[in-house]
C-alpha cells in the first residue's frame, strides 16, 4: 500500500496563511508514528481544541483524513492517498525503473528502492522487497533531506553546482548538518560514483548508485539495502548489479530526455516542505 508523502507545502503566494494549521494538522496526521487524538493534536500545534476540531471537520469532509474505525484518532483517508499517487505518477523515471528495481532485488535477494530529489530531500517512489529481511527500509512516499541517507547522497553529489550550494546554505541555515563534512563526503561519492552507508552488522547498509540525464545531473538514485553489505566481498557483486540497471534505466531516458525532467523543478526547493522519514498511511 502507499504510504502517502505528507503535504508539500509552498510558503509562498500559494498557501492560504488564514488557514495554514488546516495544513499542519494534515501533516501532523501524516507523520505521527501512531494516529493522532484531537487533544494530541492541539497540544503538538498549540491550537486551541475549539480551532482543531474545526480543522479536523474540514479534512474530514473533504476526504483527507478518517477517524480510525476503532478509536477516536486520526488516519489518512482516501482523497490524500490519491495525491499520493497522483505525485508518484509525475515522475516518468519511477515506470521505467520497475522492471529493474526487480532485476536487482532478485539477484541481490535485498529491498531495492527508487528515490528522486523533491525540493531538498530524497523522496522514496517505488520498492521492491528482496527475500532477506531489512530493518528500517524506506516505504513508498518516505522523505528524508538529501545528505541523510546513501539514496540521498547519490543524489546530492550529482546536483549542478549552483544547486548544491544552495542546499548547503539551507542545511546550514536549520543547523542539519555540517557543509564543511557533506563537502567532503560527496567528493568520494563523486570520485567512486556511488554512495555507502553502513550501520550494525545485523541491518547491514544502503549501497545508492544515481542515475543520471545526459547533462550528468542525477535524476534519480537506485539503492540496495541489507544485512549482506555488511560483509564486503559481497559489496562488488551488488555494486555491479546496482550500476547495471542504473545504466539501463540512463538509455531509456537517454531516448526521450525531457519526458524525464523532474516535474517539480521549478517550485523554490526552499519553500517545498515534506515530512521527515515514514509516512502513515
């Protein structure tokens, strides 16, 4: 099932600023790791409940969000899963990366995923479980900043220039991270044309190959994640794996180039905002 990628929210002209807490509670409700009470919501908004019932009367009439079947909290409902998926569908690069996020799924037996840049985070589009279990992979509608993840970085390295500074300045600017270190993390990644991440032996890694339009920006990132990359004879064989398909999916586009461009590239990267990690359903 889908997991919906929250609200993404444009500070500028095109948001209602009178209304704006309708929209944090549809995010709220996205991203709470258990469905959220009207209390609940009032108090993490510091909304009065009077103001929070009215937002959650609006979202309910409107089909973004349901009360639970069995409790008095709050789920996703059908109009945002739509969303959803009308958003996934945007992007061109995820229909023809399926048949090979399978390839490589099956041949590595781990969870292969799809990732795009969304503004300044990685935006899991498609997965396709492997036959060995992973701890903590990235459902469909995920988002999580860019130098946050091995799929992340991929993309990140392969950026324009301009582009890269300016997510480097946003990064400093909410204190998420050091530049000087991503900086310095993202020339290997350049050098090495992949991204490593590795955790405890047990969860093993996310090995992230971009893949890339014929100008060399990365349109997209391919990623493996398991418990074999923790041993590292095995990283060479998933590696040329990954690359593979990546490069495959690199002629598709390659025949249609701007059937493939990123459908969000002219929104403010700085005013899309998505919320961080799993989203509930």
């Amino acid at each position: 099932m889908l997991h919906s990628p929250g609200v993404i929210k444009m500070a500028a002209a095109t948001r209602n600023e009178s209304s704006h807490w309708i929209f944090d509670i549809l995010e709220l409700v996205a991203t709470a790791p258990e469905p959220p009470s009207a209390i609940e919501i009032a108090n993490r908004l510091k909304l009065p409940i009077t103001t929070t019932h009215r937002g959650i009367h609006t979202l309910e009439q409107s089909g973004y969000i349901a009360q639970h079947p069995m409790w008095s909290r709050y789920v996703l409902a059908s109009a945002t899963k739509q969303l959803t998926k009308a958003l996934l569908a945007r992007f061109a690069v995820r229909g023809v990366s399926l048949h090979y996020l399978r390839y490589v799924a099956g041949a590595s037996q781990e969870t292969t995923t799809l990732c795009v840049p969304l503004g300044w985070y990685a935006l899991t589009v498609a997965t396709v479980l492997g036959l060995n279990e992973v701890a903590d992979r990235a459902p469909v509608g995920s988002s999580v900043e860019l130098h946050n993840s091995a799929s992340g970085l991929a993309l990140l390295a392969f950026l324009p220039k301009a582009r890269l500074e300016r997510y480097l300045a946003w990064v400093q600017k909410h204190k998420l991270g050091k530049p000087a270190a991503i900086r310095r993390r993202l020339a290997e990644i350049r050098a090495q044309g992949y991204a490593l991440s590795l955790s405890d032996a047990e969860a093993g890694g996310q090995l992230a190959v971009p893949i890339r339009s014929i100008e060399g920006e990365a349109l997209a990132s391919i990623a493996v994640q398991g418990g074999s990359l923790a041993v590292k004879s095995n990283r060479p064989k998933v590696l040329a794996t990954v690359v593979a398909a990546a490069r495959r999916i690199e002629g598709v586009i390659q025949l249609e180039p701007e059937r493939f461009r990123n459908p969000y590239d002219h929104l403010p990267p700085d005013e899309i905002r998505l919320p961080r990690g799993p989203a509930r359903n």
